[in-house]
C-alpha cells in the first residue's frame, strides 16, 4: 500500500488508551476494532453504541448506481471500499461470531416516464465514460428480471456489482467484535475534548470522567462539528441531511418479491427498494436539510409508498412494519473526512454521507494505518478534513423550538406532479404489525409521531406539509432546501 507521513506516531500519554474513539456508529466501530486488532489500546465513548445512522440506513453498496457528476474521486474511493466488501464480511463475521446479511444480488435501476428514461440514459452514459460496467435494459427486460415491476417501466440499467448489507447486522457485528478484541465502552456522550499542550489528550465524558488517551478520533455522525473543547477551525463541517425510510415485510407466500436492490426515478422522483433474505423490504428515503429533526412525517412516508406503488403496485398488499428517519453525515463536498486534523492528535472519521455503509471497509483500513504508523494511506489522501477552511457546525440549535420545523418532502424533482390518491397504506392493510410503526429515529432530534404510518388517502403531496408540523424538541434547521440526492 503507498502511503503518506502526516504525523509522527502518538506514543500513550500516561494511564488511559492509546486511542480514544469519539462516537460508537459504524464508522467509530470499524475505526476502533481494525485499530485494536493492530495491538492498540482502544475505548470508544457513545451512549448507545452501534446506533446511528445504521439503525435506518437501507445498506446499498451502490459504488455505480449512486455516481454522481463531480463525484469521481469520491468514486474511486467507493469503489476500493465496494472491492473490500467480501473479505471484509468474512472477516468481521469470522471475528464477532455473527451475520451481517450481506447480499450479491446486484441492482436494477428502472425509469418510469419518458424524461426518467433520459435522466437514467445520461447515468449510463457517466457510467460508460467512467469505465463501470452497467447495462441498458429495454421495459421488458426489466420486468423479465424482476415480474413485480408495473408494466409502465420504460427502461433500466443492470449494474451487477451494486450489492447490499444489512446496517442494524453491520453495526451489531461491529460492537461484538469490539468487544471480543479488548474494545473498552464508555456508554456515555463525549462532552469536551482534552487538549493538552496544544494537543489532543482525551476527553471529559457527560458525566464528568476523564478518559486519556494518546489519540483522538472523533466520529460521531452528525454531530461531528459539536463537540465541545474543540478549536475554532478544526471541527469539521459535518451538518445533518434527514432521510425517512419504511419498511414492509414480504410474507413468504409471496417470495421473492424482489430479487435484487431496485432503484428507480418515478416522474423525477428518486426511490430505491431494498429486498433482504430474512423478508425485510426497505423502501428509501427522502432527503432533507432540517437540522437535527427526526420526526417520521405523513408526507415523507406517502411519497414514498406512492412512488413506490407506481413502480410496483403489489406492495400494497405487505404489512408495513416500520418507519424511521435517520441522519446522515453530509459534508460539504458529499465526501468523508479522513485522517489529521489541525491539531495534533485529533483526526476525523466522519462526513460519510450517503455511503457511510459502503466506505465502513476501507475506513478502518485507513484510519488503523493511521492510528498505527502515522502515515495515511494514498487511497484517503484527497479526503483529509483539512481540504476544508472549517467554521462551527451549520445547522441550527439541537434542542430547538416549537413547532419550528417546516416538513418538506424533498427528494429530487419533488414538487412535479404526483399520482394523487396512490398510496393505500392505510391502517387495515396488510398482516399484523401493519398501521404500528416502531420508528427508530437516530441521533438527537425530536420524537416520532405516534401513528405517522398511517398513510391515507388525501396525505399531503409533493412539497407540502403543513407548517407547525415538528414535535417538540425539532430543530431550527438550517432551512428546507431540496437536497440533491436521495440518500
Ligand atoms: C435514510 C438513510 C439511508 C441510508 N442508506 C445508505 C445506504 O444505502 N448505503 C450507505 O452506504 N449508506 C447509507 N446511509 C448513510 C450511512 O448510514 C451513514 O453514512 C453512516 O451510518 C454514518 O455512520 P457514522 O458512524 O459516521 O455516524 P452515525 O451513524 O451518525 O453515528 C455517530 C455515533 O456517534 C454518537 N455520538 C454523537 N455525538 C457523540 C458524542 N459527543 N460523544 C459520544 N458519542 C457521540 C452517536 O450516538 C452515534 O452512535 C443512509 C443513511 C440514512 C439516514
């Protein structure tokens, strides 16, 4: 591997790790457990380790299916993570003693109209010049592959390497595999960084605790830019980007409903489903910027099941199970940050965005040759947190006012015409479980309403929501803008 001296190799600093790790999600876990393989003394600090964004997240390895313009180096690294993918299962199942739900099912991404056609003939023709392998597919060819499909598709692209993982397994996996490596827990928030002699020494847990250690990795998600003790400019320039997901359950009468990850554009709409081998069926996900608000909405879950009915009009008969809202770590690039920051002794692992799923692998890879030797490895150099003159962090007040959030539905091309009165997932439809949404909301952010999977007829359309709609504790966002992807 090339690598790059960017520090010399912190040696323990007194009683404590060598390693701290701020921020249990995946990301903080795959940075601890490759970092305590390597023989260091690791603790990670997070209340509800193996939580995050993972409790949500629908788990696409899609390297191919998500490239977007500009996006190439980003690309290049998705795609070493992508590559990693199988190793790194056999690894982490052999090590934890548990499954991931890993999948080589590959993608379909189908186009309803006839501007989703064009929208989807300009991603295989990126695809093409960028060198990956995707195949366009006739209506019929997509519905010989997968029956489900409504006869309206137009078209698709088959991307064989696209894959899936289960994140809740993933995450899982990653905490019993801390453990059985000598991984300490501090079920507890970091509240303060240390720093000492201008240097980064540990931190002071909520509780008061200190705990030392040698070096620092702050990886905690979204809230990344809020941690306490750290100095103006070097805390990284993370902001949380809502996504709402549901999920439903395929009875096994009706298996295989779906035979791989099916993604799609319905009239501008981006949508993917994601079809597991235990009958989970997980259908994402809107993209909002609304600070640190979790709230499951009425019009988030309606455009969802709507498009998704469009795409495939027999969901309508599965039980909906859940629904959730997460937040990812967006950064200002779309890309993570990874390695030293300005001050010694504190490095970033965080800014992952919509694909903190696919980069887990080569994450721990780079940040445990960092943590070891102090030298970062080429495949991370373009993502050093330094690329960023860094201001606090952008979104608004965690604790929030009332009624402050303004729900917008806002995944791409929201706001061109819907199909009203399409989605029928109303209480009643469906087996057990269904219209009783155990919503696992993710970070700090209000609760979830209680009946929000409900959806009838006459829900709120494209855009809309009513005002006032945020429970108590919603953020003051930074604003509803549409985001410009969807997951
Ligand atoms: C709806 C949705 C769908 C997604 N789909 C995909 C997908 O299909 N494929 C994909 O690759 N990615 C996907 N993602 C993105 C992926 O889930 C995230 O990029 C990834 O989970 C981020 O992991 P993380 O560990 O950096 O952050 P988080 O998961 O946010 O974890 C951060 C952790 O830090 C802890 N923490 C915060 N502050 C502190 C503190 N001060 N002290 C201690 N602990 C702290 C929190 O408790 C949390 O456990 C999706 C995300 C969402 C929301």
């Amino acid at each position: 591997m090339h690598t790059e001296t960017v520090m010399p190799p912190a040696a323990r600093v007194g009683p404590g790790a060598d390693v701290l790790v701020i921020g249990g999600g995946i990301i903080g876990l795959v940075t601890a457990w490759r970092a305590a393989q390597r023989g260091l003394a690791v603790a990670v600090a997070d209340p509800e380790p193996g939580g995050g964004a993972a409790r949500v997240a629908a788990g696409m390895l899609a390297a191919v299916t998500e490239l977007h313009y500009g996006e190439e180096q980003l690309l290049a690294l998705n795609l070493a993570s992508a590559r990693r993918y199988p190793e790194f299962v056999a690894e982490l199942e052999e090590a934890s003693g548990r499954e991931v739900g890993h999948r080589s099912c590959g993608t379909l991404a189908v186009a309803l109209d006839a501007d989703d056609r064009a929208e989807l003939r300009e991603l295989h023709a990126l695809h093409l010049r960028t060198g990956l392998d995707s195949e366009w597919l006739t209506g019929r060819e997509c519905r010989r592959l997968e029956p489900m499909l409504a006869p309206g598709v137009r078209g698709g692209l088959r991307v064989g390497d696209d894959h899936q993982v289960d994140p809740r397994r993933l995450g899982a996996a990653l905490v019993a595999a801390c453990e059985r490596a000598g991984v300490v827990f501090h079920r507890s928030f970091a509240e303060r960084l240390t720093v000492v002699r201008d240097r980064a020494a540990g931190a002071v847990l909520a509780d008061g605790t200190p705990v030392a250690a040698g070096q620092v990795v702050l990886a905690a998600g979204s809230l990344s830019g809020r941690l306490g003790g750290v100095p103006e400019g070097v805390l990284p320039p993370v902001r949380p980007v809502k996504g709402q997901v549901v999920r439903l359950a395929v009875p096994p009468a009706y298996a295989p409903f779906l035979s791989r990850n099916l993604r799609a554009v319905v009239r501008g709409c981006h949508i993917y489903l994601v079809p597991r081998e235990s009958g989970e069926l997980v259908i994402g996900a809107t993209s909002e910027e609304q600070g640190w608000d979790t709230t499951v909405t009425a019009g988030g879950v309606y455009e969802l099941l709507r498009d998704a009915h469009e795409l495939l009009p027999g969901i309508t008969e599965l039980p909906l199970v859940e629904t959730g809202a997460g937040l990812r770590p967006g950064s200002p690039d779309n890309a993570p940050l990874l390695g030293p920051t300005a001050l010694p002794g504190l490095h970033t692992a965080t800014g992952h965005y919509r694909n903190g799923v696919l980069l887990t692998p080569v994450t721990g890879e780079v940040m445990a040759e960092l943590l070891v030797t102090g030298e970062l490895p080429e495949a991370a150099r373009a993502f050093l947190p330094t690329r960023f003159v860094t201001r606090p962090a952008v979104a608004g007040s965690v604790s929030g006012g009332q009624g402050a959030a303004r729900p917008t539905a806002t995944r791409v091309g929201a706001g061109r015409p819907g199909v009203p009165g399409t989605a029928a997932a109303g209480p009643g439809t469906g087996g057990p479980g269904a219209g009783h949404p155990a919503a696992a909301g993710a970070g700090a952010g209000g609760p979830d309403i209680p009946g929000s999977a409900a959806v009838g007829r006459g829900a709120a359309g494209p855009g809309a929501g009513g005002p006032g709609a945020g429970g108590p504790g919603a953020a003051v966002g930074a604003g509803a803008s549409a985001a410009p992807l969807p997951r």
